[in-house]
C-alpha cells in the first residue's frame, strides 16, 4: 500500500481501520489496492467478506471490527471481542478508542 494521505490518519473512521490493517498480521495482508482505494476513499467490503472466508473466528472478528469501526452499517458483535487473544483484543480497544475518542 503506497503512503497514506495525511487527512486519512486524522479521520477518526479511517484511522481506526488504518490502525487495525496496518497492525494485525492478517489484515495487514489484504491492505492491498485490490481491497482499498485510498484515493477514492473506498474500501471494497464484499470483497474482504469474502477473501476471508477461511479465516479463523478471532481474524473474521477483528476483520468486521475494522469494517465496523469505518462505517457502522457493517454490524459487528461486541461480545465477539471475548474470543480474541491478548494481542488483538489490545488492538481492538485501540482502536475503538481511536474510533470513539478516549
């Protein structure tokens, strides 16, 4: 992924997500342009969904997190946080406090 524009890390939406992809080893192998177009300001969901299908539940619930976080039209279960590990859950309250303020 090229550099990310500085109006996108400022941006409470973006950032969260930015946060979790740049940060998580499974996300940060889709934050690619075949998902994100950084210069249109899209991220194409569908095709997350689907690319991680095969995924455990733990990388399926921070992948609907950061998809959440960015546009709460995603649904996501708050109670699905309880499954993750040490690590995710520290970068899921990250960004959750990134998302909502402190």
């Amino acid at each position: 992924m090229a550099a990310l524009p500085a109006h996108l890390l400022k941006d409470r939406y973006w950032a969260s997500l930015i946060h979790l992809f740049q940060n998580q080893r499974k996300l940060k192998s889709v934050f690619t342009t075949k998902y994100f177009d950084i210069e249109a300001g899209t991220v194409r969901f569908q095709a997350l969904k689907k690319v991680a299908g095969p995924w455990s539940s733990s990388e399926k619930v921070m992948l609907n997190l950061a998809l959440h976080l960015f546009n709460e039209r995603n649904k996501f279960n708050l109670s699905d946080i309880d499954c993750l590990d040490e690590n995710n859950r520290k970068l899921a309250y990250e960004a959750i406090r990134i998302r909502f303020g402190n």
